[in-house]
C-alpha cells in the first residue's frame, strides 16, 4: 500500500492533470467489458485516455488552463473527445497545458507547470515541452495508454520530442474543430499523442472524420491508418531540406537526423537535398497570424459568457470587460493579444498581418515544389533536448526559437509527425520529424514506423 501511495503522489507530483475522472474511465471500461460479452468489440473499448484541457468535455470542467475559464463546465462535448468516447475510450481526465495552448514549455498554465517525467543530468527538472505539455508528460510517465494534443504551431511535436513519446499532427482539416477552443483556427489541429506509431495511427483513426460542425472540416474518407504501417519505403523518396541546418544546432541533433536518414535508406527509401528557401521567414509569420487570430478569438471572454467575471463596485461595462481580462488572463496570453491586436490594427495591418498572409503562401508554395522531387520531408523537431524548468520562461523570443522546425508545416497546414528517435548526449529523449504531403497521414505514419 506504501509503495502504491507513493507512485500515486510522484505521478501527481508531474501536474499532468487538472480535473481526474477515474469513474467515467471505469465506466467506459465496464461498457466495453459488456459490449464484449455481446460479441461487440469496439476500436479502443475500455482504453484509458488523457483528454488535453483545450477539448470541452459535457459535464467536466475545461479551462484550456486558463484562470478565466475556471469552473467553465461546458453542456457539450468536443467532436474529437465524442468519437473518442463512442469507439470504446474512457476518459481518465483532463490534461493540463500552456494556457490558451500558447506556450512551448507548459509553464504558463493557471493550474501550474507540469514537470517532465526525464531529469536532467543533474536531476534537474525539465519542461514537457508545450503547449501539450501535460498529454506528453501523462504519456511518457505511463498514467494513461495515450492523449488527445493539439497543435498550432508545433504543440503535439514539441511535446513529444521532449518526453520520448510519439505525435501526429494531421492534415489541417482533418479533426473536427468543434468544441476545441480555438487558439489560431486556421492553424488549430487535433491529433493523437501515444507510445508508438501503432498507437499513434489507432487513436487518429477514431479522432478524425468530417463534421458539419466544423467549415473547415475535410469531407473525405477515413483511411485505415494501421494498414499503412508496412515499414517498407521502396519507392518513397525522401527530402532533407537544407535550410533546417541552422547556425547553432547541436551536434547531437544533426548526427540525429543523419542517422534517421539512414534508417530511412535502409527501408529502401532513396534521400535526395531539398530546398525551401522561405523557411527563415516561418518563425515571424508564425508569430504574426498566430497572435493576430488568437486576439480575436479571446475577444469571446468578455466577463458575460463564460467563466471568470470580476465586476467592479459602481463599474461599468468596459471596467468589467478590463477586470475580467485583467484578472483572467496570464501574461503570455495578455503578450498574444497586444501583439495580434497591434499587427490587425488600421495603421500596421498591410505591414504586418496581410504582408505575413503573402509570405505563408510563399512557405506553402515552397512545400508544393518540393513535392515535385519527394514524398516525405525528414528534419529535427525541436533544436534541443528538454530545456530545464525557468530556463526561458522570461524570455519569450528564447521560447519561440524552440518551434523553429515545426511552425513551417502548420503554416501549410501539412501532416507531421514526431518519433522518438535517440537520447542526447545527456541521456534524453530526441524527436525526428516527418512532414508530408497533404492527406498523406498513412506515408508519415509508415515512415514513422520505420524509424521507430
Ligand atoms: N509554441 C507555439 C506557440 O506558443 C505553438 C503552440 C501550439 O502549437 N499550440 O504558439
């Protein structure tokens, strides 16, 4: 009993969630035990699931980890979580993250930091990564069979490059939207976060699929992931894109990604040198159309809605809108919004937001002519292994640079994915990304799976 006390209090000890629900896991799991006695068996019966806290979930309490959303209980389930839910899952409860999924290091949580379950080389604690940060950690730490993440701009790879786990982002489109609440919607995707490809392809299965809820929903069907996952890459040709070699990576990294395009070759696939010579500019575009479309999405918590309302004594509307926002947001998410507001504004929008809408599609177009010479793209994920806990918490531009290899596939809204792949010098987890055409979840995921 000790010994099960103390594995409770060090897996609590991570943060990782911020409502349980263990009863509602239970009663999947006893659904799916009966639904077996009748002959049915669903895709995921009974399987255990971390529910990221950015899906809103019908009678438990989502906050996307923000302080104005507590004790948001929404009326209504998220698509994602739903087909989840109808294919046999039970939900062990919601996981913590970057508040408003704005962050890469799951420090800017109003429910706390989540800690990596990998010490540093001096048992330093390490971040999870972000903004999944509690999806990676709960996963990596073996507390669920695997995690619903989104990703905006990097926020499932990230994360599971820091924590030696493995996640998908899809295509753009393909994971319904609706009742996640929106960071960046032209950005915003689902997907799975699990211990392997297998997993991986398994949960994205049951996740993705067309809703009318969403407009930006794609209405194609749902391939069969799992049978993609042959391991065999005669015929596929690879790209290395050579302006993801930049100044300052480790060493470690780039032996990484050479010895990944190594596996790669010798599943048969053939690795050619390409180019995308406006990656440079992904990062600044990121963080223009990013904030600019979180400003007006949060423009919602107005103090009236949802959640927090703080209305001063003799106070009028605009006080209360400014208490709310004031008290309800933290600081990153306030940084978000005055930067989105300022490049949308009258003044600065051609200069700012429409001059990065151009430039995104030159980034786009840049991925169009490198599928004219490949199939798939191999790079890093993140320039580092796990950075520790406060390390760049107070400088934003440091946090920012760590997204460098994945915001170009969620400006073009490409599936990606990141595989564990190695350890660093320090002996932690290194993620190697696959970036594929669009809708071609099955080739990233079988690449995957022969790197694994
Ligand atoms: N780290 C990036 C950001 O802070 C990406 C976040 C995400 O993908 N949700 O915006």
């Amino acid at each position: 009993a000790e010994a099960h006390n103390d594995a409770v209090a060090g897996a609590r000890a991570l943060n990782a969630f911020t409502v349980e629900t263990p009863e509602v896991a239970l009663q999947a799991a006893e659904a799916a035990d009966a639904a077996l006695a009748r002959g049915e068996a669903k895709p995921l019966a009974g399987i255990p699931l971390g529910i990221k806290d950015l899906f809103c979930t019908e009678g438990v309490e989502s906050t996307a980890g923000s302080n104005i959303l507590k004790g948001f209980t929404p009326p209504y389930e998220s698509t994602v979580s739903a087909k989840l839910k109808a294919d046999g899952a039970g939900m062990l409860g919601k996981l913590n993250m970057d508040e408003f999924a704005m962050g890469s290091s799951n420090e800017t949580s109003a429910w706390g930091k989540v800690t990596n379950p990998w010490r540093g080389k001096g048992n330093e604690a390490l971040v999870p990564g972000g903004s999944s940060g509690g999806s990676s950690a709960a996963v990596a730490a073996r507390l669920c069979a695997g995690a619903t993440g989104t990703d905006t701009g990097g926020s499932i790879r990230q994360p599971a490059a820091f924590t030696g786990i493995t996640g998908i982002k899809p295509t753009y489109g393909r994971c319904s939207r609706w009742g996640v609440v929106a960071f960046a919607s032209s950005l915003d995707q689902a997907g799975p976060m699990a211990r392997d490809v297998r997993d991986c392809a398994i949960l994205l299965k049951s996740m993705c699929g067309f809703d009318p809820k969403d407009s930006t929903s794609l209405d194609l069907p749902v391939p069969d992931f799992e049978a993609a996952l042959t391991g065999d890459l005669k015929g596929k040709t690879v790209g290395i894109p050579k302006e993801y070699t930049i100044d300052g990576i480790p060493a470690e990294i780039d032996a990484l990604w050479q010895r990944g395009a190594d596996m790669l070759r010798d599943a048969g696939a053939e690795l050619v040198e390409v180019s995308l010579p406006h990656t440079k500019y992904a990062l600044p575009t990121y963080y223009i159309i990013a904030p600019a479309e979180a400003s007006s999405n949060l423009a919602r918590y107005d103090g009236v809605r949802y959640g927090l309302r703080e209305a001063p004594e003799g106070g009028n509307l605009i006080d209360m809108y400014e208490a709310t926002r004031s008290a309800g947001f933290g600081d990153e998410v306030k940084r978000r919004i005055m930067i989105g507001t300022y490049v949308l504004s009258a003044g600065y929008y051609d200069a700012y937001y429409l001059k990065a809408q151009k430039v995104r599609t030159l980034i786009q177009r840049d991925f169009d002519e490198a599928w004219k010479r490949c199939d798939l793209l191999l790079a890093p994920t993140a320039p580092s292994a796990a950075f520790a806990m406060g390390d760049k918490v107070d400088d934003p531009i440091a946090m920012y640079l760590n997204d460098v290899f994945c915001v170009p596939a969620s400006l073009a809204g490409l599936p990606a994915m990141s595989v564990p792949a190695g350890l660093s010098d320090d002996g932690l987890p290194l993620g190697l990304q696959l970036i594929g055409k669009a809708l071609d979840e099955e080739g990233v995921l079988n690449a995957g799976y022969a790197l694994e």
